[in-house]
C-alpha cells in the first residue's frame, strides 16, 4: 500500500510508470483528468499478491483442465488428432493454388464429402485442387472462377440442386469468398500453418465443438420459428490436407449421431423453385461457363448422389427435367449425374446427404471413369485401380 | 497481426526473448522493439509500412524545425506540414472512397450526371490510431506542451511500439518516450500480472465477444429483409454493446498486458463505461485515450467552454461530429457521434438547470440505467451499415413491426442476456474503483482459480482469428 513505499521508492515508480500496489480509483488518474496539458507517463499499478505464485497456480491448472477436455475429446467425443479442421484461410490457399491447376473442383458439401481425391489422382495422375466450400451455391464459385483470368483448366461444378439453384445469397462461403484477399497476408499464413500443425497433435481444436457452439445447445426448440442450436448441422465431417473431407465415422456408426445428422436436414423441404429463379441461375451459368472457355477452360457439372427420403423432397422442389437437365442444356455443357452411373446406385449414405467415407471412393471411381470420356484433358492412367463398385463400400443386397 | 492468433503467441514469446536477452545493450533491445514492431505491422500488409515511416519522418522532422524556428509563423508552416500530411494520408486511404460517393449524389442531385472509376483502396491497419498519436507529438510541441524527443529511435518506437500501434491506446509522446530513455525491465511480478490481463483481455475478445455474442448480433442485423420485433432488437444491440466493449476493451486489456510484460506502463483506455450517470461520465470512461484526444486537440482549439453557451454547444457538437466520423467513412458514424453529442449538450443544459442536484442511490442507478439505454440507442447506428437497416432495427426497439420476425434463438439469446447483464452489472459495482483494487482485496486463491478458469474458456473456445472491430477505424 502507499504508506508501505518509501518516498524514494514511489518516486521511482511514478517515473517508471509502475508501482507495486494499487492505487485507489481516484488517485490513479487518466488523461480525462488533465484536460490541455501533455499527459505524464502514466502508471500503472501491480496489485499486492504473490503473482508468480498464482501464475504457476493457474497454468498448471489450465493444463490439467486442458488435458482432461483433450481426453474427453478423445474418447467421449471421438475426435481425433489429425482432422485438421477448413477454415476461410485453408480455403483461400486452395483457391489460390486453384488459379494454376489443371483440374478444381467447386460446389457444395456434396462433391467435397464425395470426392476422394488420393482416387482420382491415382485413375488419373492428377490431383485437383478442392475448392468447393459446405453449405455454399457453386453457381456463386463458378462465377469466381469464371472472374480468374487465370484459371484455363478444368473445374469441376458439383452441385446439391437446392444448393446450386438457391434463389439469393452465396450461403456458408460468402464470408469465404468476401475475405478472399484479405486471408493471404502473412500472418493469416502462419497463423495457417500453427493450426494444422497444432491440430496435428490435438483432437479437442475442432470448430464444431468450440465453446460457443456446443454450449447453446441445451436449446432444444425452444423458441418457434428461429433454428435452435440442438437442430443445427452439428460435426459429420472429418478434414484432412488438402481439404479433403470425408464423413466422420461416428456418424456412420453413433445411431443417436448419425440421428441427429438425419434430422438436422429437415427431409430438403423446399418450396417449389419457381422456373423463372432456374432461367435466371441458368443463364449466369450459362455466361460463366463461356467466360471461362474462351480463355481456354472448360466446365464439367457432376451430381453426387442423395438418399431416396431427400431426393424426393429434391425433385418435389426443382425436379431434374427443370434445374439439371436444362442447365446443361443452357449453359451447352457436358455434365454427370449420379443417376446415370450404375456403379453409383445404392451407395451408402449414412445421414442421407453425403456418402460414407468408403462410398465417396467408389463414387469417385464412377464419376472419374465417366469424366475421362467427356474431356480429352483427363486420362484414365494404364496402371489405374480396377473399378470399383458397391460392393466394395456397401452391404450386400438382401435378395430378391 | 492481431492478439488472438497463434502467430502472435510466437512472436511475443520470441520478443520476449530477445527483450531479457542479457547480451544486448538498451539500445540494441530498442532496436530489436522497433524491428519487432515494423515485423508486427508488415504481418497485415507489408506495404503499408511505407505510410508508417512516412509518418515518422515527417513529424519527426517538422518538430525539429518547429524548435529551430525563429518566427513563429515558421513554426506554424511546420505544424501545418504535420497536419496536412497525416491527415492527407489518412483522409485518402479513409476517406477518399466515402467523399468520392458523396460527391456523386451531390452531383447527382443538381443534375450531373458523372461516374467516377471505382475507388479500390484498402484501408491501412490502425491508420486512425497512429495518426492520432503522431499528430500529438507535432500539436504538443507546436503548443509548447512539450519538448521533441531527444533521439530519433525513441521517437520511432513510439510511433511503432506494437502494443498500441494498431488499436490503441492512443498515446501522446509524453507518456511514452520518456520510459525508452531509462533501460526498462519488468519485474516476475510485474510480467505475470501483465499475463493475466492478456488473459482476460483474450477472454473478452475471443469468448464473449467472438463467440457469445457476435452471433446473436448478426442474427438481427445482418438478416436482410427480414423485421425484428422488440425483443430480438433489443437483445441484439443489447449484445452488440457488450460485443463492441469487450472487443475494443479486451484489445486495450490485452495491449497494457503486453506492454507491462516488457516494463513498460500504458495508459488506462475503459474505466467500467457501461456503469456511467450521464454522458460525459460515459466519455470519461469509454476510449479515455480518444475522448481526451479529442478534447485537447479539437474541443478545446474550438473554443471549448471558454466563449460562451452557444460556441460551447457548438465546439461539442462539432467534436462529437468529427468523432463518429473517426469511427468510419459512413454518415451512420456521423449521426452516431451526433446522437453523443445531442445527449452531451442535453446533460450540460439540464446540469445547469438542475444546480446542486445530487442523486441517490435509487436515482444512481435509474440514470446509469437511463444511460445505459439511451447509449444503446447510439449503437443502433454505429452497427447498422445503412439508415434503412437502423430503421428496421429501431422500428423493433420500439415494438412497432407489425409482423415481427422472431430471430433469435432461446439458447443464444439467454446467454447473450446473462452476459450483458454481467457485464453491466460489474460495471456499475466498480464504477467507482479499479480492477487492481478489487484484485488486492481478492484471495488469491480466488484469483487464480478464476484466471485458470478465463484461461482455459479462452483454448477450448479456440477462436477464429477473427479482427478486432477496432481495426478497422
């Protein structure tokens, strides 16, 4: 306290700025308190307690805590260290790298979930840049695309149709794409690289089990009329270098996940599109695409597969005959529709949207096998795998 | 580089080596602060390190002038060089896009027709902040306030010093430069408690207001088209008044840790502004280092209270103006800084009529809450980014939306009330002392268990790197 300082010593502190206890409020003056003068250093006070004490106290205790959040992570959560999260930075280096590539693909959480891309490099040779984003219109990252005076390859457009023919806004990515050249900055980089190398050790830095996004989740539909945190998309995906996405596997296993997951996508209930929404998406396709050809590009639309209980909702909304088979059509490009695959009927679909993490492979196989006939600037490799089929990701049939 | 990202983790510690390195000399650790610094700034955007030496040079060599001259309309050409330099800089990079639009729709308005090209300048970081703290530097020597610093490097790591470089606090040389001159060396002490307010600083940022409440403010004002009624808009600049205090107050919490951390002492930026009785109390105790800025370099060379009642209200009102337009290039800031100073000079009108008033505790409270409501007005259009939008949001507050929209989910919305509520609540118990105080009267059982706790929310909220808001201005 004051009477404890010696005059020597409370001279001293004043001009270091620092003195050792704490001053009461009004003793400690701000520059609120000296109107039209030049301000002194200020000071700052050191409240009397055995700080050095507290500090171990508190970072021994944040350890414990931390490891004991690490261990629940592990074992109750079932995250894993290694799924090193996406975040718009790991998506603005993917679209960077996509500018040069010879194949990238774009679109919604289907063709990232459904993409294996260790398959297609090793049918192809070449491994495309994944840049399609979770929740988000490819129509919107065709059109970035089609913006790139750089990018001459081959993109890849996978669309969910409810998705792609959303009537307004870019979805999850808009931030993605908003921030682009804002998340190439130096420390934006670093701050990159110290995340995955960080999660490369850690399972708890997942994003979908933050703080802020699990604890509102004692809201269970409370409130009519807004999306209550319960209902939300919770995690189903895990990520790996090179934004490759595949189903997290308790999703396929957890019955009350995999559930909840199910649940979360409110069956795809959409009203119906209105067919002058389809012209119009069609139509700034349609300009894309050429945009992108006549620097020397081309554009290939896919649709991954959906489970019959969504794909009904799908069609009710926009049925095929409007959205898909017209785009292709208006935009005068050549597109592959899950449907047209035999390989890829009766996949597995563990919440219904996305395939299981072994389905994405077969899946990959079908599209890549018909992709190589569609463009003369993919290859089917000699010593590609054989195919793959149903088999090798589903249970057998029931017979008859 | 920002506080709250991992980059930052790596280079304080890596300062803080080389800062107690025992083989450098005061002046090489100076050095090695201001190539931290610069390293510091160029994480953002390299290039715009240029606007920083620019800013160096030129007041440095404008105050070394002002001194040498002989008449003193020579040191006024030097001061206004100062002036004119650093607000140019900071009105083009600012301002330039925002008086370009104007320019348009007043042309339009008189029937000219005139499309200019796109205006695709981007905002340096911070350029507001070390403006401001530049131009002291010149004002104070051109108003014999003070004398120019003794050396350049001093003077350049005042400009730079990385802790207050980007958001503040705003420092005037004066509180900074004289503590480079002596070697500087923090205590154990000293350097833990520096850590704990980084660490509540951080909890402030990363999980009140990153987490908690950001998503609950742009659930109401960034849902285009649709119509909040009361309680989703009330909720929501609710939440967007501890969002925007615990963003700008954890940056200047986590700032004055970081500086005491290497031995040095920065000024205090919030002193509990939510708990204030009135606006000027509220002024005295939101962003003191702008609020005073402004009245030393602005109100007062207005005229201040000096020249009667009408220049009086009329230096407030044009402080308060000037103000909401520092925040940013929108007339929405204007109308904010106008609304301030609208209740300033309703407060000073009602102070002189009200002579000798002195409130109980009941009428405390029944004002600091008055206050409270009527700031939250304010913020209405500081958040909004258009007048429609903060006609939606107002039309809410005042429970005039025929069909509301119910936006807001329970579980967000709780935790958003019962952290505004705790927030207000502190303000108003320690409205009349300081957190050093309270902390001295606290177990110390207490304050580690409680600085674990803060520490702990912080890793497992993780964050997402996010900017302070604060940059951007």
């Amino acid at each position: 306290m004051p009477s404890s300082i010696s005059h020597s010593k409370a001279r001293d502190a004043e001009v270091r700025g620092v003195r050792e206890g704490a001053l009461p409020a009004g003793l400690r003056q701000t520059a609120s308190h000296r109107p039209g003068q030049a301000q002194p250093v200020p000071t700052r006070d050191i409240p009397l307690r055995p700080w050095v004490k507290m500090g171990v106290f508190a970072f021994a205790a944040t350890t414990l805590m931390t490891a004991a959040w690490e261990w629940n992570a592990r074992t109750n959560i079932g995250l894993r260290a290694g799924d090193i999260d996406d975040s718009p930075q790991a998506w603005a280096e993917a679209r960077r790298a996509a500018s040069s590539a010879e194949v990238a693909i774009v679109g919604d959480s289907r063709i990232l979930f459904d993409t294996d891309l260790d398959r297609f490099e090793k049918m192809t040779g070449v491994r495309p840049v994944q840049a399609a984003i979770v929740g988000t219109n490819g129509r919107a990252l065709l059109e970035n695309f089609a913006n790139d005076a750089k990018f001459k390859g081959l993109l890849i457009v996978g669309m969910a149709d409810t998705s792609y023919f959303r009537p307004q806004g870019v979805g999850i990515g808009g931030p993605y794409l908003k921030s682009f050249n804002k998340n190439d900055k130096p420390s934006q980089l670093t701050g990159l690289w110290l995340d995955r190398w960080l999660q490369n050790y850690l399972a708890f830095m997942d994003s979908d089990y933050r703080l802020s996004r699990w604890a509102p989740r004692f809201d269970n539909g409370w409130r009519k009329g807004t999306d209550s945190p319960y209902d939300d998309v919770w995690k189903i995906s895990e990520t790996f270098p090179g934004r490759q996405y595949f189903m997290w596997d308790r999703i396929e296993t957890d019955p009350y996940l995999q559930g909840h997951a199910r649940y979360a996508w409110h069956g795809f209930k959409r009203p119906p599109l209105p067919r002058a929404v389809a012209d119009k998406v069609i139509e700034r396709s349609a300009e894309a695409v050429r945009r992108i050809r006549a620097r020397g590009g081309d554009v290939i639309f896919v649709r991954p597969p959906s489970a019959p209980a969504l794909r009904v909702n799908e069609e009710k909304s926009l049925p095929r005959s409007v959205g898909w088979d017209r785009l292709l059509v208006g935009a005068n490009a050549k597109g592959i529709h899950a449907d047209d695959l035999p390989q890829a009927q009766k996949l597995v679909l563990p919440e219904l949207s996305h395939l299981s993490r072994k389905c994405a492979a077969v899946f990959t196989d079908a599209y890549v096998r018909r992709l190589v006939e569609l463009t003369p600037r993919l290859k089917l490799r000699a010593d590609a795998p054989p195919p793959l089929g149903r088999t090798d990701c589903a249970p057998a049939l029931p017979k008859g | 580089m920002i506080f709250n990202s991992l980059t930052f983790l790596v280079f304080f510690a890596a300062v803080m080596a080389l800062h107690y390195a025992p083989f450098f000399s005061w002046h090489q650790k100076k050095i090695n602060l201001l190539l931290a610094s610069y390293l510091f700034y160029a994480a953002w955007n390299p290039p715009f390190v240029i606007l920083l030496w620019i800013s160096t040079v030129v007041d440095w060599w404008a105050a070394q002038w002002m001194v040498r001259a002989k008449r003193e309309h020579t040191r006024k050409l030097w001061m206004l060089i100062s002036v004119v330099v650093n607000l140019g800089m900071l009105g083009y990079f600012k301002y330039g896009g925002f008086l370009l639009d104007n320019f348009v729709d007043l042309a339009a308005a008189v029937g000219v027709v005139y499309h200019p090209p796109g205006w695709d300048i981007i905002l340096p970081v911070g350029i507001s902040f070390y403006t401001f703290a530049t131009l002291s530097y010149t004002l104070d020597v051109y108003l014999r306030r003070s004398k120019p610093a003794g050396s350049f490097l001093n003077y350049a790591l005042f400009v730079t010093f990385f802790p207050h470089l980007v958001a503040g606090p705003i420092m005037r040389p004066t509180e900074l430069v004289p503590q480079f001159e002596q070697p500087r060396q923090a205590r154990l002490n000293q350097i833990f408690f520096g850590l704990a307010l980084l660490t509540l600083g951080l909890f402030q940022k990363v999980v009140l207001a990153d987490g908690f409440l950001a998503p609950v403010v742009e659930a109401v004002y960034d849902a285009p088209g649709k119509m909040p009624g009361m309680l989703d808009s009330w909720v929501a600049t609710l939440a967007f008044a501890g969002q925007i205090f615990c963003d700008f107050a954890g940056y200047s919490t986590s700032a004055i840790g970081v500086a005491l951390c290497l031995g040095f002492a920065m000024p205090d930026n919030f002193r509990f502004p939510y708990g204030a009785v009135g606006f000027s109390d509220f002024w005295r105790r939101w962003h003191i280092t702008l609020s005073s800025w402004l009245r030393d370099y602005l109100y007062i060379p207005l005229g201040g209270n000096r020249h009667g009642q009408a220049r009086t209200y009329a230096a407030l009102m044009g402080t308060m103006l000037l103000g909401g337009l520092w925040h940013g290039a929108n007339w929405t800031f204007v109308v904010w800084g106008g609304l301030h100073g609208l209740y300033l000079s309703c407060e000073r009108w009602l102070r002189s009529r009200f002579k000798g008033f002195t409130p109980g505790r009941a009428a405390t409270l029944g004002l600091a809450l008055l206050t409270f409501a009527l700031i939250n007005i304010t913020w209405v259009f500081f958040r909004a980014k258009t007048f429609t939008d903060a006609g939606v949001v107002l039309k809410g507050i005042a429970g005039m939306q025929a069909k509301p929209d119910p936006l807001i989910a329970a579980g967000p919305m709780i935790l958003a009330i019962l952290i505004v509520s705790a927030i207000f609540g502190t303000h108003l118990a320690m409205r009349n002392t300081t957190l050093e105080a309270v902390i001295e009267r606290t177990p110390s059982v207490a304050i580690a268990g409680i600085w674990s706790v803060l520490l702990f929310a912080v890793i497992v909220e993780q964050g997402q790197g996010s900017a302070f808001i604060y940059f951007a201005f």
